[in-house]
C-alpha cells in the first residue's frame, strides 16, 4: 500500500516537473511571441509607411501619364485644327516626291477639291507640279545641304493648266538617329505679288527709257545715283545746229498735222544718223536741231565726227518733201571749243549746252544759206587736211563782231 502510494508521488513529482518544464517553455514562448509580435508590429509601420509611399507615388505618376496625355491629345487637336483652318497651304511629302499629308488650303491654291483628291492625283512632284521640273531638284539640293529652306519662290501649274506663282518653308524632318524621314513644308500663293512686282519692272524700264530719250544714259545714270545738280565743263567739244530752210513759209502752206509728221519723219531719220557717229543730240527745237560730240563722254574726233554728221544730214533731206512736192533744204553751222553741260529742271529733265561755243554754232546756222555747212576758222583748223572746204569770208556775226567763215564741202579724195 505505502508502496503504492510512493509511486504515485513519484509520479506526481514527475508530472509536476513536467508541468514546470512546460510552464518554462511556454513562458519561454510567451516571452518570444511578445519579441516577435513587437518586432512585427515595428516591421508592418514601416512595411505600411513604404507602402503608402510607392502608393503615393503611383497615384502621382498616373496623374501625370493622364495630364501628359490629355495635353498631347490637346496639342494633337490643336495641330490638327491649325493643320485643317490654315490660310496657308501645309504639307508632308516622301523623299521621293509623293504626298503624305495635304491640308485643305493647299488643295485650293492647286485647284483639287480635297486634300485625298490632291494626293491621289499629284505623285510625281517634280514633273507635275513645277514649271521648270529642275526647281524641285534645286529644293532638294538646298535641303540636303542646309536641312530647312524659307522663300523658296517658284512657278506651279494648278490642276486646271493654269499657272501660279508660290514660295515655299521647308524643312526636313529625322528621327532621334538622325536618319531623314520626310519633308514638312509650308506653301504661300505670291502670283498677285508677283504680277505687282513685274509691273513696277516694267514701269522702272519704261521711266529709265524715258529718261534716256531726254538725258545721254551717262548722265541719267549718274542722275540715278546722285541727288544732286550735274553739271560739267568740258575743254573741248563741237557743236552742230540745223535747221529747216524757209521754215515759216513752208508751214504756212500745210496743215500743222502734216507739219509735225514731217518733222517727226525728218527727225527721226536724223536721230539714226547721230547714232551711228556716236554723237548726242541736246534737243530740237521747233524745226531746229543741235547735237553735240566730245560729251558727255570724250571723243577725239568730235571735230570730225560732227563734220561726218553735217554732210549726211544734207545727204539724208533730200529724201524728204512736202506732200506738194516742196523739196526741204538745211541750214546748217558748226563751231569747236569749251562748253559747260548739265542737267535743268526737277519735273521735266533736259540735258543742255552753255557757253560762247553753242552761241557761236547757232550764228554760224542763222546767218548761214540753204543747202550748205558753215564753220568757224576753229573747226577749218581741224578739218583742213581732210576735208573739202571753200572760205566764205569775213562776216558780220551777231554779238561777236568780224568773223572768218568757211563751207565745209565734202571729205577729200583718199
């Protein structure tokens, strides 16, 4: 019995160092939970913290990515209402020559009714489009080298064979490796200010004509570029007037018509001849004529060159008459040395002569006859050993008292 209840104690004992033991780990494992559950608890702020952040930062990324698209959804839309409103025509071509894109404006200003119209009909740039074909090659050329092209101005046929003129932005456009993709340009039509710009070609033509008609193209040149009074002295020039015989007497007889006809025609006939001896004319002056050599430009036979002019001036008359059958005859002086040349008036130009020479040339006409060329001693000293000439005399010259004249006759035999 005791035996039995010794063993139950020892077994107690056991039991009860067994519930120790496991009170022990249990504590033990209480002790590491609370560790743990702490150390979790720590862990999950900071997993929670980092979690918030990346959210954060996704939201905002979205919210970016979604402005960023909205934006270039916008500037898509805005392009593309520019694209489609412009009053200007816009393109994008292939490096071959063919449209990728056409605006509505360009479509018009080539005559097609869209811009799919356009593109499906224009597929050879160069040959359909240009004028002169070789401008697209030159565009092209231009391109290559510089990458972009403003004003580029050339002629174009519209679809209708009309032509127009156009200037031209272009630029090329490459990828992030630089390789080129195609072209984007811009096109303007010019054609009114084209035909503007040509107008006033033809008008400034026309004015420096004008002006040549009055002025020698030396002087209307220098009047061009100076803006100022041009006069010039010039040691040594000849100067010739003509004038028609019984002038007076002849226009009483026809009608004025018929008088400025002839002299129109007589005139005009003279003026051919003072080109070919590379003289000038100063002016007519109702049936009188005066031309000068040696100005406005230097001319070593001046002398010679006026005796030349005054002979086949009286050669050149006789092919003229009244429609009476009335011959015409000149009166004609000559007379060498200093004169002072330049222009008068600001409206209405001319170019004109002063000096006791141009006095002396006009005696030498008034006081002359019909059908002959008088000279002073001045002109009979350069032309003596060339010329045929016949000593008049000495005359009574108005305002220059006693002169020695002579009749210049003819050139001397070689």
């Amino acid at each position: 019995m005791v035996e039995q209840t010794n063993d139950r104690e020892t077994n107690l004992l056991a039991e009860i160092d067994q519930l120790r033991l496991e009170i022990v780990r249990l504590q033990q494992l209480n002790n590491d939970l609370e560790i743990a559950l702490f150390t979790t608890a720590e862990h999950g702020d900071m997993i929670e913290a980092q979690l918030h952040a990346a959210n954060q930062k996704l939201q905002a990324e979205i919210v970016e990515k979604v402005q960023t698209q909205t934006a270039l959804k916008q500037a898509e839309e805005k392009y593309r209402s520019i694209f489609e409103n412009a009053i200007e025509g816009i393109y994008q071509v292939t490096l071959q020559g063919n449209y990728l894109n056409a605006n509505p404006a360009l479509a018009e200003l080539y005559g097609y009714d869209s811009p799919a119209a356009l593109i499906a009909q224009l597929t050879d740039i160069g040959r359909q489009l240009y004028v002169e074909p070789h401008r697209r090659d030159e565009l092209m050329a231009y391109l290559k080298r510089f990458n972009a092209v403003s004003d580029f101005e050339s002629q174009v046929y519209r679809k209708d064979g009309s032509m127009i003129w156009i200037s031209e932005n272009v630029r090329a456009i490459r990828d992030a490796e630089d390789t080129l993709l195609h072209y984007e340009g811009s096109v303007q039509d010019i054609t009114a200010r084209k035909i503007t710009e040509e107008e006033l070609r033809r008008q400034r033509r026309l004015a420096e004509q004008l002006l040549l008609n009055v002025l020698p193209q030396p002087i209307a040149e220098r009047l061009k570029r100076e803006q100022k009074t041009i006069a010039d002295s010039f040691s040594a020039a000849t100067v010739l007037f003509a004038d028609i015989a019984s002038f007076t007497e002849l226009s009483s007889h026809i009608s004025p018509i018929e008088l400025v006809e002839l002299l129109n025609h007589i005139f005009s006939a003279f003026d051919k001849l003072v080109d070919h001896y590379g003289l000038e004319k100063i002016k007519t002056i109702g049936d009188a004529y005066m031309v000068v050599g040696g100005l406005p430009e230097p001319k070593a036979d001046h002398v010679e060159a006026i005796a030349d002019l005054a002979l086949a001036l009286l050669q050149e008359v006789t092919h003229f008459q009244t429609a009476a059958g009335q011959p015409i005859t000149l009166r004609l002086g000559i007379h060498t040395g200093p004169v002072v040349a330049g222009v008068i008036g600001t409206r209405k130009f001319s170019y004109d002569l002063w000096g006791d020479t141009v006095n002396i040339a006009s005696r030498m006409e008034s006081q002359g006859e019909a059908g002959h060329i008088q000279v002073t001693t001045a002109v009979y000293n350069r032309l003596q050993k060339r010329y045929e000439l016949e000593e008049r005399g000495i005359i009574e010259v108005k305002g220059k008292g006693l002169m020695r004249t002579y009749w210049l006759l003819g050139r001397k035999s070689a």
